[in-house]
C-alpha cells in the first residue's frame, strides 16, 4: 500500500484532486461543511436546539434554518449518537424531544440495515409505480435548481429539501425510488441504511404513505424563490401530486422476528493482524489506534493527520484503545517512524 503525502494547511481540495480523483464519479468540490475530529467536536460543543422543532424544515432564508448539520461527523464515526444525545440534553423540551426523535431514526436505520444489509434496496410494505422515464428534477424549476445545485456543491441538505427530491422523483415523475437512492453518494453523510430507509418512508415504499410534494412546501419554506422560477406562472407542481399507494409486498426475507443473521456475534480471531484498516465508519479519534506502551499517540515525525501511523514505539505494535477485545494488537503496516 504506497504512502500519500501528507495534505498541507488549506490545500486539501487540491490533494484530492491529485491523489483521490479517481475515486470519485465527478469533479471533486470543497464542502462549506468542514470535515475533522476539531471540526466535530466544535460543533458540538457550540450545538445550540433552541427553535429546532420549529425550524428543522426551513430551507431559505439559509439563516433560518435549525437543522444542526452534524449529520455528517456522525455518519463517520467523528461524534456518537450517545455523544450527540447527551449534548441535546440540555436544550428545550419540544426541541429536544424533536431532535432526539432524529437521532432514534438514524439508531433505527443501523439496527434495520444490520438485520437485513442489501435487503434494504427491497421495498419494505408498498411498491410505488413505475411509470415515466422523463427528468425528474428539471433545472428550469428553481426549487430543483437550487436544491439539487445545492447537493452537489455542498454534499448536504435539510431534511426537507431531500424530501422534496424523493418525492419529486417518484410520487410526481414515476420513477424508481431505488435510482433516485443513488443520490447518496453526493452526500457527505450518505449511507445505505438511513438514505435507503429515508428514500423507503418519503416514497410510500416503507410507511405506505408517500409524501406529496408541491408548491405549497417552497412557498411555506423557502419564501420568495418560487417568484424568481421562470415557471411561475406555470409551476408543474402547483397541484397535489397523485400519491395513490402501490400494491403490497411482503418485503425482504429478515425483515421481522427472530435473531439477525448479519455478522457474528463476538469477534472472531483467526490470527494476528498485520494492518489496521479504518473505513468512512471509523474516522474519529476514538477509533485510531493507540501506542501499545502508552495507550497514547506520542507523535512523531509524519504529519498529525496520520500520526498513528507510527511514534516511535520500539516494537512498532499497536492496539486500539479502549481494546474491543482482550489480546488484539494490529501491526503499523509502515514500520516505525
């Protein structure tokens, strides 16, 4: 495995452009969302619910809006949703009821996703009808625009905006909910367990009640930006859409009942491992692998955006710490530094 350079101070963009591109399905673009453990922990330490429960859906004015944005730190393993749920503690009752109901749907997802994994892109109670091939976002309508100029600039939306894209893709334009899915991996906290399953309930797919969408969700929450569409005066979605339920499914095999059948139920150890791997799952602090010694990262001569990678340490073996499991030490895969 060859060793990348380490990324200078505010070149980042431009080390993924040159060492990552190929990874990518497009042009690589920098987020306004900063990404980091710093970052993370910023966040929430300044996290502030006052209003949320009455704001969460607002898309414009972008001042207004509740929406805490640290999806993306928990989608990576930067912030814990019981890190998360205690710092929402401390906010307003409605507001926190509000928000810790968001973070019991994303502990939904993980557990749904883990039961039944690929099963997910399976309709879970209806299965929406399929009937038009046309575009189902076209960029003269400035709702679409903006949102989904928005998505791939950003790599994030309010929940209500992705609402807006789901339902515009398959209660209005008929189309596969399953392609529209697709568009998670422009999400800087896409994953196939809470996108799928958000995808599932908008559709009618999952709740057999899918979400209408029309002019009344932009005036109500993003007022002023149906005046600038050069379709006012004839808005394609003036009207309710059609949102006639699909027939039932029985849903993918698992789904319900009984002991899931996906991973093992304790770690299973076939030997010493000679690399740590660490996944989008594990990018935070609490899953680097510490010093053996010292149950720290003394640091060392790479740059500290890798600086587990090796410290010194004589015997140049790690463990993760706290340890999952007794006994269980990875190896640095560059040798000691």
């Amino acid at each position: 495995m060859p060793i990348l350079p380490a990324p200078q101070p505010d070149a980042g963009l431009e080390w993924v452009r040159t060492h990552l591109a190929h990874l990518s399905g497009d042009e690589p673009r920098a987020s306004r969302i900063r990404g980091g453990q710093a970052a993370a922990d910023a966040a929430l330490a300044t996290l502030d619910l006052t209003g949320y429960a009455r704001t969460r859906s607002q898309v414009l004015p972008q001042a207004a809006r509740g929406a805490s944005r640290l999806s993306p730190y928990i989608r990576h393993g930067l912030l814990t949703l019981p890190q998360v749920w205690q710092a929402a503690g401390v906010a307003p009752a409605a507001d926190r009821s509000k928000y810790r109901d968001e973070l019991l749907w994303q502990e939904y997802a993980r557990h749904l996703y883990a039961r039944i994994g690929p099963g997910l892109v399976q309709s879970l109670r209806t299965e929406p009808r399929v009937s038009s091939s046309q575009d189902p976002w076209p960029r003269e309508m400035a709702c679409m625009n903006r949102t989904v100029g928005e998505l791939e600039q950003d790599g994030w939306l309010v929940n209500q905006t992705r609402m807006w894209l789901a339902s515009q893709w398959t209660v209005r334009a008929g189309r596969d909910w399953r392609e529209g899915d697709l568009f998670y991996r422009n999400l800087l906290d896409g994953s196939r367990a809470a996108n799928r399953l958000g995808w599932q309930w908008t559709t009618g797919a999952g709740s057999a009640k899918p979400y209408g969408f029309s002019r009344w969700q932009v005036e109500k929450r993003a007022p002023g930006l149906c005046h600038t569409c050069g379709l006012n005066k004839a808005c394609p979605i003036q009207h309710w859409p059609d949102s006639r339920v699909g027939p039932k499914v029985d849903g993918p095999p698992g789904v319900t009942g009984g002991r899931t059948g996906s991973g093992p139920g304790g770690p299973l150890l076939t030997g010493e491992p000679e690399v740590v791997w660490l996944t989008a799952e594990s990018l935070g602090t609490q899953d680097i692998p510490r010093c053996r010694r010292t149950r720290t990262c003394r640091g060392c001569s790479c740059s500290t955006s890798r600086c587990w990678l090796g410290c010194g340490c004589p015997a140049s073996v790690w463990s993760f710490w706290p340890r999952p499991w007794p006994n269980w030490t990875a190896r640095c895969a560059w040798g000691t530094r």
